[in-house]
C-alpha cells in the first residue's frame, strides 16, 4: 500500500526517539543515527503505556523497533503478539511526531505463489501470528497517514543477520554455532538449494536513518534486503570463513517450500539507500567474530561456553 507519497529529504539534524534499543537491530539503529549527525533518543518504557510519551512531542521522527519477534512463540501466545505489537504502535500513534518509521517484516508475504522476486505490491499473506500482527500495525500506520496524522514508512526486513545475531533459530547464526561446536548437527531439508534473501544489521540500519531521512509524505511500505543466498551458499561460506566444518543432518524437503524468495528494493534505492557490507563472507565473517569473541582467545572461549543469551527480540 502506498499512499499519497512526495518524496522530501529533511534537510537538517533531527530528534529521533527510537523504541527497542536493546534488541539486536536496536543497538545498530542508534549508532547510525549518530554517525548520521542525528539525536538518538532511546525509549525504554512499555510502548503499550502512555506514561513515559509525554515528550514525542519533543521528537521529530520515531523509529519504532520494539516488538515480539519469535515466530513460534507468537503460535503459543497470539493475543500477547497482538497486544505488544499492534498495541504499542497505537499508542505511539495517539500523538505522533512528524515521521514515523516501523520495523515490520517481509514474513507478510507468506509464501509467495511461485517464489521469486518480491516487490511491495505483493499480496500479503501472513502465515503465522507475528507475521499478522505486523501487518496489522502497518494498516493502522497507512490509516494515520491517510488521515493526515503523520508521515510514515514501514521497512519490511528480510532475514537480518551479521554483528552478533543471538537468535539460534536464524540459519547463519545456527551455522556459526555449529561451527563453534556450541549447537549439534544442523538440520537441511532438501538439497539446501531453496533461495532467501539476506542483508546486514548495519545495512538494515542504515535503511532506517534513510527512512527517517527521505520518507516524504504520506505512507509507504519498503523491502529490506541485499544478498539472495541458499542454505548450502550459506554453509560453503561458514566453512570457508572459520576454516571448520558444519555438520549437517540431511531431512527431506517440506512439501511446497518456495524454492526462491528475492527482495526488490527499488523503491528504497530509490531514496539513496545501498547495501554496503551485505555480501555473504561478510556477513558470516561478522556472524563469526561475535560467536567467538572479539577480546582473544579467553573471551573467546568464555563466548562458546555460555552461548547467547535468551529471550532477546529481533529488534
């Protein structure tokens, strides 16, 4: 959905307060927003309380990355993805600054009839709770905008990796851990062939400074992505990376998996954004560095022992 957009790049250094900061996206957001010459301003409250929203009229653009991210969780517990996800981005909304920038996913997709590449207009067809409950909050964010509340962008993620992911369910952080020895056998289903698109944490939070930038007015939803890669690229890279092998588990293919899933960015290209550090080695290498430590070899191995910590968001 796109909605009355006019593209105009702020001209200027902006008060940007920015939901999620701990999370795994969270703390790259921060940092590019500084580097951008802009003033981070991290919220740490509930997003679903009014208490602590007295200042977004201080702000002039919100980046709101707080979320629930566990796909298989939200099955277990869907009135609580709905009431963090949805919920907090209303409360957000009830007295909005002039830019709004959501962190949603391309998992709204669903599986795409025949694969390929996915552009924004690609019908939505969320397959699990998460999914729903980010595409709901994009419709409330395209309503405000319609209604002339705020000027917004949602950035669909694609599969964000590199820079110290924590999230042992995402491929190249699982084969980084079995590299490590940290995590067993990692299961392939089929051939490992089937095709996902991959990009950077430093990219994707480069795409969120260049939505905060250059929204321009209106409403508009944008994909994330940088690097079409299968499971078998992914575990030919870690091994050339680390030097180790990954050992691997052999299941059969899911039935009607979508052999190829691309992201076409661009409409966000078009705003200036460029993927910079989003190609495969690099991101495994990054992936690597974190798994192992970056402080020698004691850090290192302190790393592998206790392995990520849990219950960490996406964002």
């Amino acid at each position: 959905m796109t909605i009355g957009r006019v593209v105009a790049c702020w001209d200027g250094a902006m008060r940007v307060l920015v939901t999620g900061t701990t999370g795994y996206v969270g703390r790259v957001v921060l940092a590019e927003l500084s580097v951008a010459g802009h003033t981070p301003i991290p919220f740490s409250g509930d997003v679903r309380s009014p208490d602590g929203l007295d200042g977004l009229g201080d702000v002039d653009a919100v980046v709101h990355l707080a979320a629930l991210a566990r796909v298989r969780e939200s099955f277990d517990d869907p009135v609580r993805y709905y009431d963090v996800n949805v919920g907090g981005t209303v409360n957000l909304l009830r007295s909005p600054p002039p830019r709004f920038v959501l962190a949603s996913t391309a998992g709204m997709y669903g599986a795409v009839s025949g694969g390929g590449v996915i552009d924004e207009d690609c019908p939505r067809a969320p397959s699990n709770p998460y999914a729903a409950s980010k595409a709901a909050a994009e419709d409330v964010l395209a309503w405000a905008a319609a209604a002339g509340r705020v000027s917004a962008v949602a950035l669909r993620l694609f599969n964000v990796a590199g820079g110290g992911d924590r999230d042992d369910t995402r491929v190249i952080t699982r084969a980084c851990g079995v590299a490590a020895g940290r995590l067993p056998p990692m299961e392939v289903f089929g051939d490992g062939s089937a095709v996902r698109d991959f990009v950077h944490v430093r990219d994707v939070a480069r795409a969120f400074v260049t939505a905060v930038e250059c929204g321009g007015e209106g409403y508009q939803a944008l994909n994330v992505g940088a690097t079409p890669a299968g499971v078998a690229d992914v575990l030919a890279s870690v091994e050339r990376v680390t030097g180790r092998p990954v050992s691997v588990v052999r299941r059969p293919a899911h039935p009607g998996e979508v052999r190829e899933q691309r992201a076409d960015t661009t409409r966000l290209r078009a705003l200036g954004w460029r993927p910079t550090c989003s190609d495969l080695d690099t991101l495994v290498r990054d992936q690597w560095a974190a798994e192992a430590g970056d402080s020698g070899p004691s850090a290192g191995s302190e790393r592998l022992r206790k392995g990520p910590r849990q219950g960490e968001p996406l964002q």
